[in-house]
C-alpha cells in the first residue's frame, strides 16, 4: 500500500470514527427525550435502562451510518483541497479517482457490514429493544402513594395520604381500605402519622403507622350468611403494614409473541413470510367463489345441462299479487346483502394480507438498501468535499445535513406509499438511491474535472455579463 494511500485512510477514518459517535450519541438523546416520561420514576434499575439504550443505538446504526460516511467523506476531502494537498496529489500525476481507490474500498467493506449487521444482528436488537421498551412503557409508576389520591396500585388496598414530608417517607393522616374475601372493603384503617420504606430484600413495603384505629367487619361466627354481623375496632400506638411489591417489578413479555413484526425477521424469515402470503392470496381467491355460492339460489344454467333440457324463460314466471311481488324483492335484497357482506370480509382480508406482504417486501429491500446508500452518499460527500474545499465542522455539517435530508424525505415517502399500495415495494424502497446516484455520478465527473462548481465569483461575473447584455441599447 502507497503512503498517499494510508494518509487519505488515516484523514477519512479518524473523522468517520467521531462523527459516527457524535450522530449516536444525537439519536440516542432524542430517544431519551422521547420516552423520558416513560422510564422516569418507575424504580427500574439502572442496568434496565443501559440495557434499553444499549438496544436503541443498535437500531440507529440504520440511520447513523449513512449520515456518518456522508459527513465524514465530505470533511476528509474538504480538509484536503483547503489545505492544498489535493492539488499536491494531482500534480504528482494521481487523478481524483486514484485518490478516491482507497477510501471507495473502506466504504464498500462498510456497506458488506452493514448489508450482515441488518440481516443477522438489527432484528435481535430489533426484537429486544421493542420488547423491552413494551415491557418498560406499562410499568406502573414508582410514586406508589400520592398525594390526596386514592392508590389502588397495591391489589386488594386503596390507600389514601394527605401530605407527605420532603424526605419523601413521613407520611400524615392516612387511610386504608382493604378489600376482604367479600370483595367489599372489610377493614378499614386511619392513622396520624407513619413511615414508608423499603424491606431489605426489596419484596416488601412497609408501612410503620403510628396512633391510629382501625375497623374489621366480620360475618360472625353464628354461622349465618350476611357479611357483616360482627364489628371489631382497636386502637393502636404503633403497627406494621406490609405491602406486596411484585406487581411494580418489570414483568418481561415473551419475545415470541413479538416475533412476527417485520422488523424481527432476517432475510430468510421475510421470503418465507412473503411467499406463504402470496400462497395464502392465491389459495383465498380460488375459494371465493366456492364460499359466494352458497348464497345464491339463482343461478344460471349451463347450455349443456345434463338435467334440465329447457330452461323456463324468466317472463313466464307469473306473480299474481302484490305480496308476492314485495317477497320476491325481499327475498332478493337479503340475497343480495348477505352476498355483499360476505365480499367485503374477504376484501378487508385480502387488503390487509396484500398490506403485510407489501410491508415484509420493503423490509426485505431494505437489508441491501443500507448498505447501498452508504456507496451512494459516499459518491455524493467525496467529490463534493472536493469541490468546496472546506473542512471542519462548519460547512460540510449544513451540506451532509441537507443532503442527507433528501435522502430521508425520499425514502419515507416512498416507503409510505409502497406500505400504501400507490408504489411498487420495489420502487419505493429504492427510490431515493435512485434520485442521488446520478448527483453522485455527476458531482464525481465534476470534481474530476476541476469544475468551479460552488465558485461564488463565478456566478457573480455570470450574472454580471447577463445584467451588462441586458442593459445594452439595441
């Protein structure tokens, strides 16, 4: 390997190194932002949540990676021609795409990565980040006693406290209602004061109520069937209540059940799914006929029948009254409803089949699509590095970006309207490679050319002749 060729791998890789960081470290707060209300004061511990953000930056290398190369390929050229060692690398006789050879090989092995990583490796963090989000997300909160509310977080309690200290464990004026076998609220508890904390094994909460009574309704012991035929009521210093806490520990879902999202299957899971639909499709319109059938009692007969030699002609059918005339049109309407009803549940369910196989299909192309827009915006970043010259953070941030947003904008829309049946999968997952390729192309044969591209001046003098033409007498 050249020397040129390890300085322009050392200048490309350290900046796609940061900046790829930099972009996750960016998904990954706005995920936070996102879900905060979510995962805060809910008592998870603190291996939940960096498992959770473990999984979520696993899901945004999709969208990090391209950004990152784009970035990265637009400072390292960028920074070369201001600092004048692209024209040090041309006059030594090395054209652009020579100086290109190095880094266009980086970027293939990063696409092959990442054509792997989201077949084999994105739909386990897929399934994993989602369960777990699901599981976190319905976790009851870990305020387990309000304010001036009645709690019903504890099964069989509803407690109720009027005001809490700041420490967050004196409690004042509390109310207890505790539902017995009865289903009715059989013991009934107020206290002045306590104390809430934690068992050590962290199974229980307990509460240490001081200076209080309280009410137990009983059936008796007589024998007899009414609930309430005993009352007892005694007066307490101090007392214990304990409180179940299992029921605020995260309860984990079983990932199966999330195993038929699209987004949990690699390639060979998506084509089984794609072709037992397309099965299922063909298999629903070839009995379809078959199940319509049964609802017509008017049918007509074939020419060739075997059994009656001459159809009776519908005009000689005579109705003689009007009640006749009124059941013949209701017996046809019901026909004709029940027909109808029946259409249309196939036709939702063929809607909604035709949907999924639409949806697997574009998550099917989008394992290749990764790794080709990676190849895609590396065309775009390199020449255009190249072109205006200017490294840094400055102004190939604001140009990555809005090319990178073109890129967004184009594939969401046509992922939206391939999902909506108004594109072809195909076409819609493809679309935005499609639309830069030819930037790509483009920018590349200019930056080859030493085309002044984005050389203000020389619009200026352009515009300058045109406004001199136009100011001239005729």
């Amino acid at each position: 390997m050249k020397k040129i060729h390890l300085l322009l791998l050392k200048s490309f890789i350290r900046p796609f190194i940061v900046t790829l960081l930099i972009v996750m470290f960016v998904l990954l707060m706005l995920f936070l932002f996102k879900y905060i209300d979510d995962l805060i004061g809910k008592g998870f511990q603190w291996y939940i949540i960096l498992e959770l953000m473990m999984y979520n930056s696993a899901t945004n290398v999709a969208m990090a990676l391209p950004l990152s190369v784009l970035l990265s390929s637009i400072m390292t050229y960028g920074s070369l021609g201001e600092n004048y060692e692209l024209v040090a690398i041309k006059s030594a006789g090395i054209s652009l795409r020579r100086a290109m050879y190095p880094m266009m090989v980086v970027v293939l092995v990063l696409s092959a990565a990442a054509f792997f990583f989201s077949d084999y490796m994105l739909p386990v963090a897929n399934l994993k980040y989602y369960s777990l989000l699901y599981d976190a997300r319905k976790q009851k909160s870990a305020d387990l006693l309000p304010e001036n509310i009645f709690s019903n977080r504890f099964p069989g309690y509803s407690i109720r406290v009027k005001r809490k200290d700041p420490d967050g464990q004196t409690l004042h004026e509390i109310m207890i209602y505790q539902t017995g076998k009865l289903e009715t609220n059989q013991t009934v508890t107020f206290a002045k004061s306590g104390l809430m904390y934690r068992s050590k094994d962290d199974l229980y909460l307990i509460l240490k109520l001081r200076d209080g009574v309280r009410y137990e309704e009983d059936a008796g012991s007589s024998g007899n069937s009414l609930p309430r035929q005993r009352l007892t009521r005694f007066r307490f210093k101090e007392t214990e209540q304990k409180l179940d806490l299992s029921v605020f520990k995260i309860q984990r879902t079983d990932e199966n059940e999330f195993r038929n999202a699209s987004m949990m299957m690699n390639l060979r899971q998506l084509q089984h799914y794609v072709d037992s639909a397309h099965h299922e499709v063909d298999s629903n319109v070839k009995v379809n006929y078959n199940l319509v059938k049964a609802y017509m009692k008017y049918t007509t007969v074939p020419l060739t029948s075997s059994v009656i030699k001459k159809p009776i002609p519908a005009d000689s059918i005579k109705m003689t009254g009007i009640s006749d005339k009124v059941n013949t049109l209701n017996n046809a309407s019901s026909e004709v409803h029940q027909i109808m009803d029946v259409l249309r549940n196939r036709a939702d369910r063929h809607k909604e089949t035709s949907k999924s196989i639409r949806r697997y299909i574009m998550e099917y192309q989008k394992k290749f699509t990764l790794g080709a827009a990676c190849i895609v915006l590396f065309l775009i970043g390199a020449p255009l590095g190249a072109i205006i010259r200017k490294g840094g953070l400055g102004l190939p941030v604001v140009v990555s970006v809005i090319f990178f947003l073109i890129y967004y904008i184009i594939g969401t829309i046509g992922e939206k309207s391939a999902k909506e049946g108004d594109l072809s999968p195909l076409i819609g997952a493809w679309i935005s490679i499609g639309v830069l390729f030819p930037i790509g192309l483009f920018l590349t044969y200019k930056a080859a050319t030493d085309s002044a591209l984005f050389d203000v001046d020389l619009y200026k003098r352009f515009f300058k002749r045109f406004s001199l033409r136009k100011s001239k007498p005729i």
